[in-house]
C-alpha cells in the first residue's frame, strides 16, 4: 500500500516539484512517514546521506505538535459529528495497539515506532504516548530513537546501505 501511494505521489509531482520536497513532504504524513519518504527518495535518486536526513526531519517535524496538542484538536474535532467519527476510529486503533505499549512501557514503544510496518510509526506513537499521558519528556526521545531505528531499517531496504 505505502509503495503504490509513494508511486502515484513521485509520478503525478516529479517534474514540478523538487526531489527533495517531495521525498519531505511525503515522510510528514502518517501511514506514510519516513518508510514512504525513504522510498520516494529512492524512486528519485536522492543521495542516501540526504534522503536519510531529509525524511528523519519530515517524519520528526510533527511529532512534538502531536504529543503537545493531540488532545486539544480532538476536543475541537468531536464538536462536529463528522469530525467525531474520525477521533472516535483514531482512538480504537490507538487503544488497539495501547496494550502492547503498556505492557512493556517504553521498550514496546521504541519497538512500535521503530518497526517499520503500515499502522506503526512516529505519528501513531505519538498518538497512543499522547492518549496514555506519557509524558513529553519521557516519550520525545523514545519516539526519535524508533524513527531512527527505522530509518536505519528502511535504509538497508531501500538503498542497501545503512
């Protein structure tokens, strides 16, 4: 799924928008996130050192906002009953992976955000870190020690190399 999406978004952009800001771009999104951007740099022949750098900073860009803020949005968002459909499925999938999470505390997170598998990830770390009270403090560095470790694995996947 994240190739067929990474695919269609570097075909429909590559010859407006620079490489780089889309293999950015690409790697803010959750589902996507750094695996996607890793991908689409590849695709786009972006040298691996900056495709590393470029798609850690997009996938970590939004991560504080979430843990900050997540709260917040979602308290605005169920004021509108469409909006309030969308938290309410936000919050099943994240108590669905929650259990591991308290389980094993803050190993299962770092293994959450750093196996980069569809549904895992910063954004969803954040997410579930945020709806647990975690503390920012305590979830920030896990959660950008997973996006590394990630990257790292997404680096010999695409690119061969760590």
């Amino acid at each position: 799924m994240v190739d067929s999406i990474v695919n269609a978004v570097v075909d429909f952009f590559k010859n407006d928008i620079p490489a780089e800001l889309i293999a950015f771009v690409i790697s803010l999104f959750p589902v996507l996130e750094l695996r996607g951007g890793m991908i689409a740099a590849r695709l786009l022949e972006i040298d691996f050192i900056k495709a590393f750098l470029i798609c850690y900073i997009g996938n970590m860009l939004p991560i504080p906002f979430i843990l900050l803020f997540i709260k917040k949005i979602f308290a605005i968002m169920r004021k509108n009953k469409h909006l309030a459909k969308i938290v309410e499925k936000m919050e099943a999938r994240s108590d669905k992976k929650k259990g591991t999470m308290e389980k094993y505390k803050e190993w299962g997170l770092l293994l959450f955000v750093a196996i980069p598998l569809p549904g895992t990830g910063g954004w969803t770390g954040a997410l579930i870190s945020a709806l647990m009270d975690l503390r920012i403090k305590k979830s920030l560095p896990i959660i950008t020690l997973g996006v590394f470790i990630a990257g790292l694995i997404m680096s010999l996947i695409t690119y061969g190399i760590f």
